[in-house]
C-alpha cells in the first residue's frame, strides 16, 4: 500500500487485507486521525471502543493493545505507538455537536469526513455509530 497524505479536514478510505499493515503518522503534530473500520462481509460489524476498552481493561490503548469489533474479534494491533495519545472513549465532532460548543453553524467536521470516507462502499453516515470511532494522537482529558 503507498503512502498517502490526507490533508486537514479531510479523509481517506480502503480495503485493509488480512496480514496488511495501516500506518498512521501525525505528519506535522497536533492532528488527530479518526479511525472507523468495518468487516468487509457484514458491515454491521465493526470497530468498538466499548468492547476495545472492556477487553483490554483499560481507557489508554496504545501498542500493544489489541481494538475490537462489537462481536469481541480482534479487528487491529497497535504494533507501535509513538505518540502515546489516544482517546478511545469513541466519539467526533458533528455540525449539531459545533454548533452547541461554538454556536456556528455549517462548520466542517469529522462526521461529515467519515460519512464520505464510507460512502464508496455503500455505506452512510447511520451505518456507524460514535462507539465506532478510535481518535489516534488526540490527548484524552480525564472527566471532570
């Protein structure tokens, strides 16, 4: 698979075979990769952070951790992790989320990035859920 840099706000999608490797760089630091996946036979099968988090018995995944599917497979390994930083409580921004947080509407956001992202596949923004959505490189706050 070639390298392929994703500019800010936008997004990338592919078939991963077993036995591949996805990289993620954080290129120029401060950005953070939303990861969704899905099983390619039956995509209702997909990546968890619920079931991620529940299995590793841990909020701070990094390698090297195991990420799940919501039937409990092991759908990826970190291998490396030189950031550190993960959120895994799932979740992305959406236009309704920024307009409550910032008061503007019609922001550019990740839902929408996702929604495209998926889309070649024949798949929409409800064939994933926030649960779904692993935050490479994003410093996960404790709550308050």
């Amino acid at each position: 698979m070639s390298a392929t840099v994703i500019e800010p706000g936008g997004h990338w999608s592919a078939e991963i075979e077993p036995g591949q490797r996805l990289k993620l760089t954080d290129v120029e630091g401060q950005q953070v990769a939303d990861l969704i996946s899905f099983n390619r036979d039956d995509p209702r099968e997909q990546l968890s952070m619920l079931a991620s988090r529940t299995v590793q018995l841990s909020w701070r995944l990094t390698a090297p951790h195991k990420l799940y599917s919501n039937c409990t497979r092991e759908t990826w390994h970190i291998e490396e992790d030189t950031v550190k930083e993960n959120y895994c409580g799932g979740g992305y921004c959406s236009e309704h989320l920024n307009f409550v947080r910032y008061g503007v509407h019609d922001t550019p956001n990740c839902q929408d990035n996702l929604t495209a992202a998926v889309q070649r596949w024949g798949l929409d923004r409800w064939s994933f859920s926030t649960d779904t959505c692993f935050n490479a490189f994003m410093i996960a706050s404790a709550p308050e």
